[in-house]
C-alpha cells in the first residue's frame, strides 16, 4: 500500500468519527442542556513509503478531540414547581454514585425523603454542597426565585448552586447528560445567578447545520474512497505494463 492509500485511510478513519458526532447532535437536538460538538483535525506526519522524490515527511489526517460549544440553549416553559433553567453561564452541581457531576439539564424532582433529585435519583446540591430537601408533609407551594433560593410556603429552605469554571476546557463529558471535573480546577459558585423556574433550557444543536454537515461528510468519505480506488486502479495497471514490458 503506497502512500496516496495511507493518507486517504487516515481521512477515512476520521471522517468516520466525525459522522458518529454529527449523529449525536441530531440524536440529543431535543435533549435538556445538551451542548453541540465538533470533531477538531491536525496533521500527523509520518515516515512515508519509499519513493523517489516523494514528499517528507507524508501528512496523515489526524484526530485532535472534539470541541463543545457551551453557549446558551433555547429556554422552554414547562410551568412544572421543580423545572428549572441556567439563563447564562453556570452549571448544576449533582452527586452520583460515582461522585461529583455538572450538568444543564434542570429537569429536577424529588425523591421519597423529599430530597430535590435529577430524574436519575443524583441529590441536587446547594450553593453550599450540601442538599435541598422539602418537606412532604407541609402543604405550602414550593418557589424557586431567580437567584436560586428554594422556598416552600414562607420558609427558605435552600439555595439551588450554580458554579462555574474559569476555563470549561476542564470538564469531561461522561454520558447521561453529565461533566466531571477531572483538573485541579475548582468550581466556583456563580455570584449572581439567573435561574428561571417552570422552564427548561434546550440543546443548542440547529439540526438543519447539522443534516447539511452530514451530507457533506459523506461526500467526502465518498470521494476519498473514490481517489483510493483510482490510486489503486493506477497501480496495477503500472504494474501490469512493467509486467508485459519484461
């Protein structure tokens, strides 16, 4: 396999991956919070095959990770007591088995201990921490300001945190919606918060750009495979010449 072959195999590979992530976009378009990505490309150099007066080193196609637009979703009223949405920069704090998690997605409700939980059971931390419980027994409406402070009746019972990072390069997706925070960075309580309760924030994928980045990433898989085989074709028709030649 010569060198044409390598490269168009190495843009394949890529080419592929950036499928799977155009595809879940459009798959999480009406998914809470969820925030579009990208797949980011460089250019791998490599020791080529040998050929006389070929280029060196070759560019192979390489993949560099995936970029996350983190920018404001669509806000949508639900009217529902435990729905709420970030209107601006911040993140949920929730604890999961596997420990501390961030999340967009306000889809809340309470747990039988009246404990305020993600639709997966994670507790839903305070400015503080620590939980924000509601008392089942007590009738009065429950009432999220928008600075976050939760309040049932006329008592304040709690504050829904906020936090924030100064460099969102620090969290890591690591499914069912939720970021971990694998650096030394620390999370920071967003001083003046904007949370909106009876609402939800949408996904910021537009599936329109997205259909139309699919097709175009098939057609570019179409004609690498298409350059391949020619480069191919070429081959052994050389060789067949060369072949007759002797």
């Amino acid at each position: 396999m010569d060198n044409t072959l390598y490269v168009g195999l190495s843009r394949q590979m890529v080419l592929k991956r950036e499928m799977d992530i155009v595809a879940n976009n459009i798959a999480n378009a009406d998914t809470n919070g969820f925030k579009v990505e990208s797949l980011m490309t460089k250019e791998v150099p490599g020791a080529p095959a040998v050929t006389l007066g070929g280029p060196r080193p070759v560019k192979f196609v390489g993949d560099d990770g995936v970029a996350r637009d983190f920018g404001q979703g669509g806000l949508r009223r639900t009217d529902a007591p435990f729905d709420v949405a970030i209107d601006g920069a911040g993140f949920f704090k929730v604890t999961t088995k596997a420990g501390e998690r961030y999340t967009r997605d306000g889809h809340f409700r309470t747990d039988d201990t009246g404990r305020l939980t993600t639709q997966a059971g994670d507790v839903v931390s305070d400015d503080g921490g620590g939980e924000i419980v509601i008392d089942p027994s007590k009738t009065g409406q429950v009432t999220i300001s928008d600075d976050g402070t939760v309040s049932q009746g006329t008592e304040r019972i709690g504050k829904i945190g906020v936090f924030k990072f100064d460099s969102l390069s620090a969290l890591s997706k690591t499914g069912n919606n939720l970021y971990q925070n694998p650096s030394n960075q620390q999370a920071a309580p967003v001083t003046d918060p904007k949370v909106r309760q009876g609402m939800l924030e949408g996904s910021n994928v537009n599936p329109i750009l997205q259909i139309t980045r699919m097709i175009e990433v098939s057609r570019a898989y179409e004609q690498t495979t298409q350059m391949m085989s020619a480069e191919a074709d070429l081959t052994r028709n050389s060789i067949a010449r060369l072949g007759r030649v002797q």
